[in-house]
C-alpha cells in the first residue's frame, strides 16, 4: 500500500516538474538577461529618473548597474556592449560640463546603444531627456 502511493505521487510529481522545467526554458529569460534587466533599472534610475537624493545614493545606483552589468556580459557574451556602453556613459559622470562636442556626440550615441540595448533585454527605459 505504501508503495503504491509512494510510486502515485511520483507519477503525479514528475509530470508537474517537467512542465515546470519547460515553462522556464520557453520564457526565454537567462541569468545574462535577468542580470541585463537589473541593470537597466538601475541605468535608468540614474540616467532618466533619478531616485537618489545623496552623492552616495547615486554611487550605490551606479555600482548596482555596473555590477549587473558585468553580470550580464559573464553569463552571456551578448550583453558584453550593454557592459561597455554603460561604463562608458558611467565614466562621465561629474565631467560632462567640460566634454567637447565629439565626446558628448559620443557620450549621446553610448546612450542610444544602451537604450536600445536594454529594450532587447525587455526593459524599456525610454530616451534620455534634459
């Protein structure tokens, strides 16, 4: 008897990991996107919607998104240009008032890359505004 309901719960147990299993396969989301995600949220909490009211919230927004990224590129060599472009953009910061006209089109276009690149992660975070 026990038997037969130790081997019923199992033919009952296993179908339900199988499905469980294939469903997370077909949501197509990977550690690299996940992560990809994380640091889009942070990009833009930063760069479009600022959330931080002190120098060291702004360091902590910028070191998440840094770390997420780079988390990112190591799961998945696909977000190594998300991870560029976004230290990239990070390497400005406090200095833009003295950029020339080619670095700040370069800084634009790092930008760009990003929000397009986020927007294949699944994350839109919209246009940079002034």
């Amino acid at each position: 008897m026990i038997r037969t309901m130790i081997c019923s719960r199992l033919v009952a147990v296993v179908p339900l990991a199988i499905v469980a299993a294939t469903l997370a396969a077909c949501s197509g989301e990977s550690p690299g996107q996940a992560a990809a995600q994380g640091a889009c949220q942070a990009y833009a909490s930063f760069n479009r919607h600022s959330v931080a009211t002190t120098a060291a919230q702004a360091d902590a927004v910028v070191a998440t998104a840094r770390a997420d990224a780079d988390h990112a590129a190591t799961a998945d060599p696909a977000w190594a240009n998300l991870q560029r472009d976004m230290t990239y953009v990070f390497s400005w910061r406090g200095s833009l008032d003295t950029a020339t006209a080619s670095q700040m089109d370069a800084y634009f276009a790092a930008d760009r890359r990003v929000q397009a690149d986020c927007g294949s992660a699944g994350e839109d975070i919209g246009p940079l505004r002034p």
